[in-house]
C-alpha cells in the first residue's frame, strides 16, 4: 500500500523574531512580546491570530500508516530539527500526506519556518521538472492528491464551507479534541506544559486520520469490511500505547 502520513502541527509565538523585527528589548517577558504582536495584528486584522511567519512550531504529531503497520508519534525539540525531521520523512517515504486545513495553516507556517532556518526539502517541492511522476501529482497543488486537505476537499474548495474538525470528528462518531485546546496553547507554553501540548496535537492528528479513513470509505477505495479492518488496527495501536491521554480518547470513542 502507499503510505499515508496525517499530521497536525501546534505553534506558539516567535518571540525572538517578534523581537527582532519590532526592537523590543531582550528583558521584556515573552508574554508581553507576544501581546505587542497580538495588538499590531488586532489593529490590522481585527484578530490576533498571528501570520504564518511569526508561528513558531511546538511539536508536529503524525499517524504513518504504512506495509508495516501504523505508528504515531510527535516530532519535539528545537524548531530546525523539528521541521528537517518532517520533510527528511517526506523525502525518504514520500507518503501522501493528509491535513485538516493543512494548506491553510500547517504547511504555510512550516514553508516559512523551513525558509528562515535554511531546511531543505526537495520532494516536497517538487513538480515534475526532475521527477515526472511528480508532474500531475506533487504536494504544491492544491488539486492534487500527494497532500490531502481533508476540510478543503470536503468544503468543495469553498471557504465558506469549512468545518471545524471537533466538530465533523464528533459527528462522525470519533473522540472530537482532548487536551488544552488550540486557544490555551500558548498559555499552557509558558507554563512548561508541552507534554499537554503534544497530547492534544497527538489527539487532533487522530482524529484526522479517522476522518481520512472514513473519507477513503466514502469513495469507494475501502470496503467496509477493510475500513472496519484500518478502525480496529489504529484502536488496537492506540491501546497498547496505555497512556493518559489515550485511554480518554478511547474512552471517549467507545461512549460515542
């Protein structure tokens, strides 16, 4: 089979390129550095969601399903490494990779992120002038398949149609998010609490990948019985694993 990697990431504030760009002092707290950027992006935007640029990654949370068997796991540590571990993963399995609102946010962020620390990733930018098989299926387009956007698919491409993953997740009859939740991720940082992080990131790629595989069912590439067959492979994975925040998830999926 080809292997399939769903992934999420989870981004704080940059605060020393917030720094940089602003002449803030190296004395002023992180979190009033954040605020400054918080408010120019209120005063411009209405919203203080921050731009792709000025997302630092946390942790990137992945489900890479492939012949050998399924496994999850979160990519930690200083940021460069982060990132080059992620597209060194595209480059050695090209797997087809599957986001909720990937092409909106996560891999925006992770483009930038990767150009600031000088990360190279040629498969993930290819298109076809090197490899052909990349010409009608690269993970640039949006209309191809190699990554997947799960929400712009389903919202057929129209913005006013996107859908809170929780929300489809739960509806679906998966577990729905767990954990801090994306609004208390930067609070829950300067806390130190980035094993909360990274489980919740862990939980929102699961979901995503239930909903990749209900989605495979809905077009007809799974049966039934090999959809039931991937359900009970990743809820066995899961299992195993015995840990706090898996044991809620699975919790949660048996209830619903």
């Amino acid at each position: 089979m080809n292997s399939v990697l769903a992934f999420d990431i989870e981004t704080v504030p940059d605060v020393a390129g917030i720094r940089r760009l602003h002449g803030l002092p190296a004395d002023l707290p992180d979190a009033e550095v954040a605020e400054v950027a918080f408010q120019i992006r209120r005063t411009k935007t209405g919203s203080d969601f921050l731009p792709p640029q000025l997302h630092k990654v946390a942790v990137i949370s992945c489900v890479f399903r492939s012949d050998e068997g399924i496994k999850v796991f979160s990519l930690e540590g200083p940021e460069a490494d982060v990132i080059r571990r992620f597209y060194e993963g595209i480059e050695k399995f090209v797997p087809q990779l599957v986001s909720w609102n990937g092409g909106g946010f996560d891999l925006p962020v992770l483009n930038y992120r990767a150009l600031i620390h000088g990360v190279a990733a040629p498969m993930f930018w290819e298109t076809g002038d090197e490899n052909r098989d990349f010409r009608y299926n690269n993970y640039i387009s949006r209309y191809h398949a190699r990554h997947l956007d799960l929400m712009d698919v389903l919202a057929m491409y129209q913005p006013r149609n996107n859908a809170a993953l929780d929300e489809v997740a739960q509806l679906a009859g998966f577990p729905g998010k767990i954990g801090v939740g994306g609004a208390k991720v930067w609070e829950t940082y300067l806390a130190g609490g980035i094993a909360e992080i990274r489980d919740y990131c862990e939980a929102d790629t699961a979901n995503t990948y239930l909903l990749f595989l209900r989605y495979q069912l809905l077009r007809g590439v799974f049966t039934t019985a090999a959809y039931e067959k991937e359900i009970r492979l990743l809820k066995s994975y899961l299992r195993d694993l015995d840990k706090p925040h898996w044991r809620e998830f699975l919790k949660l999926w048996n209830e619903t």
